[in-house]
C-alpha cells in the first residue's frame, strides 16, 4: 500500500462480503494482540450479522471505510435499546496497515455526525483497557471514561470499559 490522503478515504455503506471481512479482521487483530479465543469471533459474526439483517434506517447506521478500493476499517451505531441508554457504537475497527492515518478518525466522525442528525442524545461503547489509539479518537470526539471492571472472556483477563458522549 502506498501513501494517500485523507481524500482517498471513502466511506460507504453494506457490500456483499464486507460482513466476513469484518469478522476477519476482528478475529486476526484481536487475536494476534490479545489473544481472544473462537468465542470472540463467533460473537463478533453473530452480533453483525443480526444487527444488519434487523438495521433501520435513521435509527441505525454502518459505514465501512476504503482506501483504493480496498476494506481498510468500520464502524456501526446501535439505536435499537432504549432511548435513555442512547446509541451504542459497536464494530469499530480499522485494518492495521490503516492505523494513524486518518481512517479511524473519519469513521467516528461519521458516526457521531449520525447520532447528532438521528437525535440520539446519547453514544455509548464498550471496550477495554489497552487500546490507546482507540481512546485517543474517542475522547477527541467528547467520550468520557464512565466504568471499567476486570472480567474473564474471549479466553482472557481484561479490564472492561465503558465510555459514551451526551450529544444534546
């Protein structure tokens, strides 16, 4: 892959495949860095693929970034629980060859953007200790530490955390 500009990055929505690819890549990073087990990825494939197939318009939103043509990193907003929890943001993920170079912070803003014009007053997400990049463009974006607990899964010990931003 050779360098490009934040204007390379396209944003779109469902392609045939892109839900594999997802999973794939949750499945190989998680792995390769943490560690997390078969459990991981069945939950990720599961979870996507009954988010998508119950997605509504203006309430929900999935965006997939690609650079060249090629599947780089994506993100999803849930607005499918109470309103008074908000939107959860889920999947969000960008292929390590794309990391630092502007993909994941277009997705947020992407997905933000949506929850302000959905009226969602609140995004919520869960997550854990360790992923700094991460963090880093969620507070960017307003979202604040609010819990975080040691738990056992996906075959590992993690320190859960769960951040959100109030849009209104």
């Amino acid at each position: 892959m050779g360098g490009f500009h934040i204007n390379d990055i396209r944003i779109t929505g469902y392609y045939p495949g892109v839900v594999g690819e997802i999973t794939t890549l949750h499945a190989t990073y998680y792995y390769d860095n943490w560690r997390f087990d078969v459990s991981f990825e069945t939950q990720v494939g599961r979870e996507l693929s009954d988010f998508l197939g119950m997605c509504v318009q203006d309430r929900d939103g999935f965006w997939v970034a690609t650079v060249d043509g090629i599947f780089a990193g994506a993100v999803a907003i849930d607005g499918s629980g109470p309103s008074a929890e908000g939107a959860r943001l889920r999947w969000f993920i960008v292929a390590p060859a794309y990391q630092g170079k502007g993909v994941g912070r277009k997705l947020l803003q992407k997905a933000v953007k949506f929850c302000k014009s959905a009226n969602h007053e609140r995004i919520y997400l869960w997550t854990f200790k360790g992923l700094h990049a991460a963090r880093s463009l969620y507070e960017g974006e307003g979202f604040k530490l609010r819990e975080e607990h040691d738990v056992r899964q996906w075959g590992s010990r993690i320190t859960e955390q769960m951040f959100d931003v109030t849009l209104v």
